[in-house]
C-alpha cells in the first residue's frame, strides 16, 4: 500500500453531497481524482515540451496517436476514456 498523509481539504458543501452519494470512500475518490489531475498536467507539460523541440504534431501523428489509443481502449472505449 502507498505510503499517506492526511490533510485537510475544503469544497463546497453541494459538492460534498454529491460525492457521498457516489462513494463511501471519499478519501480514495479524492485521491483517484487528484492522480489522474496530476497525470494530465505532467503529460501536457511532456506535449509542449515536445512541440517546442520539433515542432507542432502533425494531423498524421495526431491520427496516428487516435487510432492507437482507440485499439487500446477497445471497442466500449468512448473520448471522454482517452482524455
């Protein structure tokens, strides 16, 4: 198990209500949520660090890139899965 450290956290207390009622864990929920928020920051840094060294993606790649991520998802996969 990961190593954890407990913080406090404030949100709106709608925002609150609504997650109780998807999780009875709301510690990993959080969790999941802020991983996943890091990720995407890290590989949109990675992006830019990329077009910055050679240059903007070109609609090949960019189709290239889709397709790959689309057979990995597999045929259930929908674009709100890949983002």
């Amino acid at each position: 198990m990961a190593e954890t450290t407990r913080i406090t956290v404030t949100l709106p207390t709608a925002d609150v209500e609504e997650l109780k009622k998807l999780t009875d864990n709301v510690s990993a929920y959080v969790a999941e949520a802020v991983a996943r928020r890091i990720r995407h920051q890290l590989r949109d840094a990675e992006f830019r660090r990329y077009e910055e060294e050679r240059g903007a993606f070109t609609e090949e790649e960019l189709a290239e890139a889709r397709a790959r991520i689309a057979e990995a998802l597999g045929p259930d996969s929908t674009a709100e899965r890949a983002a």
